[in-house]
C-alpha cells in the first residue's frame, strides 16, 4: 500500500520526513496541504483524520495545551474539524474506509462531529472499530484519563456504500 501524508503545517511535515527516513518507511510521501481543498480526487482506499483539536484528552502530557482554551477556541476546531470531514469523505472511494480521530474529550469535538456527518452522509455506514469493551463505545474508540490511566482520545469509521 502506498501511503500520502498530508499536513498544513511545513514543520511538522519536515518532522514527518526526518522520522521517516529514521524509520525507514518506504511506500509513502509528505504533502504540505490544506485538508480543506485536497489536491486528490476521489482515489484513496482509506482515509484517516487525525483532527486538529482542543487537546483536552491530553493536558496530562501537555499541560501548555490548557492555556489555549476558550469557547472561541472549541468552536475553532470543531468548524474546522467538520470542514475537513465533510471534504476528506469526498476522497475516499466506494467500499473504501473513513477514520475520524481527535485526542478531545468534548462532546462537541467527537460524539456530535459523528453525529452531523451520519445526518449530512447517508452513503457512509459506521463500522466498529476493534478494541477492549472498555474503550469501545456505540463501534467508536472513547479513551478516557481519568478511566483508563493513559491519554484521552475518540475516533470513529465508516465504510462508504458500493
């Protein structure tokens, strides 16, 4: 499988390159892209969207991330997190797979970011994302601090109908 990072941010792709070629990852490029006007057509097996966020499952880690939030600031990112969704479902193929990730505990970020793209896309069907019944909830990963001892973080997937 070939593989086709993309980030909008020229640093953290630069990091992406200098792990890269530390690991020795073959088969898979960085693109210096906004998610929110691709350069692909529809063509990608799967797509997955690690979304920007709040960082509220991880304040334990990054403590600094605390300091950056407000209701300006949440209502940021889940603007931008339904951008990207709504356009990165555009480039996944018929049968192909969609995967949403935040490392947010907000409701707003995770849970009704789900529920506006299931009301918005009736051609994605979600599928269960495998895992302990602990962490999975409803087919979707909800990792909790304060439950599970380790950074907090959400995701969900679908399938795109035939």
């Amino acid at each position: 499988k070939f593989v086709i990072s993309a980030d909008s941010s020229f640093s953290r792709m630069h990091r992406w390159r200098e792990n890269s070629s530390r690991l020795r990852w073959s088969n898979s490029i960085p693109v210096v892209a906004d998610g929110r006007m691709p350069s692909f057509r529809s063509a990608f097996d799967m797509v997955f969207i690690d979304a920007p966020c709040t960082n509220t499952g991880v304040y334990r880690r990054r403590s600094d991330a605390r300091w950056k939030w407000s209701d300006e600031y949440l209502k940021n990112a889940v603007s931008l997190q339904r951008e990207l969704l709504l356009t990165a479902c555009e480039l996944v193929v018929p049968g192909g797979i969609l995967i949403y990730s935040t490392c947010s505990l907000e409701d707003e970020e995770n849970r009704l970011q789900v529920k506006m793209f299931e009301k918005s896309r009736d051609n994605f069907q979600r599928i269960s994302l495998p895992g302990p019944a602990e962490l999975v909830t409803d087919g979707m990963m909800c990792i909790f601090p304060f439950d599970h001892k380790v950074d907090g973080m959400f995701a969900a997937a679908w399938k795109r109908d035939q």
